[in-house]
C-alpha cells in the first residue's frame, strides 16, 4: 500500500546581508540557546560580544568559530561606528551579551537605535531573557508590568526611585545583584511593605531558587542565609483604587456633554436652556 511522501525538510533562509542581528544567548543553562541563535552564530561574519573570554566559551562548546570584537560599555560609542561601518560593507553581525537579550539591561541600545536611525536592517533572534523567566513563573498577575532594571546604587537615589516606581501600575521587575538584594529587601519594607515580593535567583541553573513573601519576610529570610548569584526581583501591584462612594458627585471630566437629561443623566451644560 503507498504511502504519502515525507514532509521535505525545512529549509532555513540564508541570512540577510547588512543586518545586524540580536541574538538571545543562554542565561544560565546552555540548553537556552535555540536553534535559530545557532544557526545565526555558525553563518555570520563577525560576532560583537560583551565579553570575547566568556562568547568564545559558549562558541567552543555548540564547535563554532568565528571572528569577534568587543561591545561593552566603555568603547560603545567607538565600537557603535565600527559595527555600522560593517553593516553598510553588507556584513552579517551577530551581537551578544553575557547573558540574555541584548538591550535588556546589557550593552546593545544604542548600537540597535545608531542602525535604525541609519536605516540598516535590525533583526532580533529571541530566546532566554531573565527578566522573562522570572516573571511568568512568579505566580504574580502578568497582564501588565513595568521592568526597571537596575536601580542605582546610592541609597538616597534607589528610595527616591522605589517611591517613584510605587506610583507604577501593574507588576514591577528588577534587577538586582546579591550584593544589594537585602538592603533593596529593606527599602522595599519601608516603601512597600505591603506587597508582594518574588525574589528569582540563578535562573535556568543548577540551584534555582525561588522565595516568596512580603519585604520583611524576605529581609529575614536573606538575614538567616545569604545568597550568591544574581537575583531578578518581582513586585506585586499594589491595591486598586477603591471604587467612588455612592452618590458621590461626578466630576467634570466624566461628564459627557451629549448626555439626555430625560433619562436623569447631569449634562455637561447644566442650567442652559
């Protein structure tokens, strides 16, 4: 009895000269890489890297050899010229960073936002993103959220940020290093004691943890036993604003000017006739 055909193998386009593409590399776990961000590392031309040591580790291990340049933050704006040089001579870039997507609090904005601007091709390749990971698997509402980074370093600037951000609807995600994470516990109880803190550290590896809890109950927590590694930070939101009592007089700005006095609406235009 015959039977149909295979499916034919897919085939991939080739890349796309003059492009530069941002490629998500693995966050902890070297089974974060995809296919794609393989495929884009193995056909490029030159790799800008954040760090050549630790790019050239992960290139060695997937057998990939490739030319690479330094893109950190101390020679982006010279390296940011050089990439676009590239670029325009029909070049296929692959940036990466350390860890995670590039932009997402690691080098890349500006050199992405130069490209734009220059009207060459950008093209991200998608894959781990700490600040990802750690929200959708925090158990706190993910319909709208903000990421915020790092906050600074100096304590007077990170409580006047924490208050800014407390303004701030919706889930709040940060960085944060183990070097600070207690004291951001401490300004978070003094800030926002009443929310809801999900504290993710060193995601897609071997001793991933997650701990729960108010600022305070994490502040103890960190107190017992501290932690290494780096630590993405969820906030809850804060309570929604309690609905308007009844009878309370509408304000202006709610009104609307083409409501029907007959049906015992106010209208925007009271006492004319």
């Amino acid at each position: 009895m015959e039977t149909g055909s295979a499916p034919a193998a897919h085939t991939p386009p080739p890349l796309t000269p003059g492009t530069l593409y941002l490629v998500a590399t693995p966050i902890g776990n070297l089974e974060d890489i995809t296919l794609r961000a393989l495929r884009v590392l193995r056909e490029c031309d030159v790799v800008v890297a954040e760090d050549t040591r630790h790019t050239g580790q992960l290139l060695t291990h997937f057998g990939i050899r490739k030319p690479m340049v330094s893109h950190f933050r101390f020679n982006e704006a010279r390296r940011s010229a050089e990439i676009l040089d590239r670029l325009r001579r029909g070049e296929k870039v692959a940036l990466v960073t350390d860890a995670g997507a590039p932009g997402i609090s690691d080098p890349g904005e500006r050199v992405v936002a130069e490209a734009v601007s220059a009207g060459l091709r950008v093209e991200a390749v998608p894959g781990a993103c700490a600040m990802v990971a750690g929200l959708t698997a925090s158990g706190l509402p993910t319909e709208e959220f903000h990421f915020a980074g790092f906050l600074p370093h100096k304590s007077g600037q990170r409580l006047r940020r924490l208050r800014e951000l407390s303004a701030v609807p919706g889930t709040l995600v940060l960085y944060e290093s183990p070097f600070r994470v207690a004291r951001l516990m401490e300004e978070l109880a003094e800030v926002l004691p009443e929310r809801r803190v999900v504290l993710a550290r060193e995601l897609t590896k071997k001793f991933e943890e997650w701990l729960r809890g108010t600022p305070a109950e994490l502040s103890a927590e960190l107190a017992r036993r501290p932690r290494k590694g780096e630590f993405v930070v969820v906030i809850g939101p804060g309570k929604a604003a309690a609905p308007a009592p009844a009878g309370k007089d509408v304000a202006d700005d709610d009104v609307t000017d083409d409501a029907d006095p007959r049906d015992g609406e106010p209208t925007g235009s009271q006492g004319a006739p």
